[in-house]
C-alpha cells in the first residue's frame, strides 16, 4: 500500500505564491517517478509537472518558468512551488508516484486563484 498525502492548497490572488507538498507512505521503494496533475471545474485531469527520481524534471507548457518541481529521494515527498499564479491555475492538485507502470494517487489539495 501507498499513501500520498497532499497539503498546501488554498486561496491566493493572481499574481501570488503557492507551495504544495506530498508526502509518500507505505511500500515506498523504487518508486520511478513523482509529480503532479490538475483539474478545474468541468475540464479533464491534467498532468502539471514530473521528476524522475534521476531529478530530470518535465513541465506542463503553460506553466513552465512559473512552477519549480522538487523531490525529497530519501523522503519520497515532492514540492510544487507555484509563482506568478493565474487565474486558470485554478483546480484541484493531485500528487502521483510512479513505479512500474502503475500510478498511485493522492486526494488532492484545492488551488484557488482570483482575479
């Protein structure tokens, strides 16, 4: 069994900060991937930003330059560091782990950004 255990989600203006956090429990080992996915109100889930456990990082197009991914090897947490938010940044943050083609999910944390 794996946990994931979100936190760090709630209300900012456009313009500001949010920093999300993960953290992984149970059968924990080799996993081969962290990251997060997104969705709004109406809309598909949507894959956000990954870090291999190599630390080779991938992000969504639209918030590239603005969201910084990190990874805790050790811990098995990661971190989303989210800047210069906008208003369509809004949704439901969800954290995956990877480990031989099979995703493990979090329960999401709410992400609200106003206009």
């Amino acid at each position: 069994q794996v946990q994931l255990v979100e936190s760090g989600g709630g209300l900012v203006q456009a313009g500001g900060s949010l920093r999300l956090s993960c953290a992984a429990s149970g059968n924990i080992e080799n996993f081969d991937s962290m990251g997060w996915h997104r969705q709004a109100p109406g809309k598909e889930r949507e894959w956000v930003a990954s870090i291999s456990t190599g630390e080779i990082t991938n992000y969504l197009g639209s918030v590239k330059g603005r969201f910084t991914i990190a990874m805790d090897n050790a811990k098995k947490s990661v971190t989303l560091q989210m800047n210069s938010l906008m208003p369509e940044d809004s949704g439901v943050y969800y954290c995956v782990s990877r480990r031989s083609g099979r995703a493990y999910w979090g329960q999401g944390t709410q992400v609200t950004v106003s206009s």
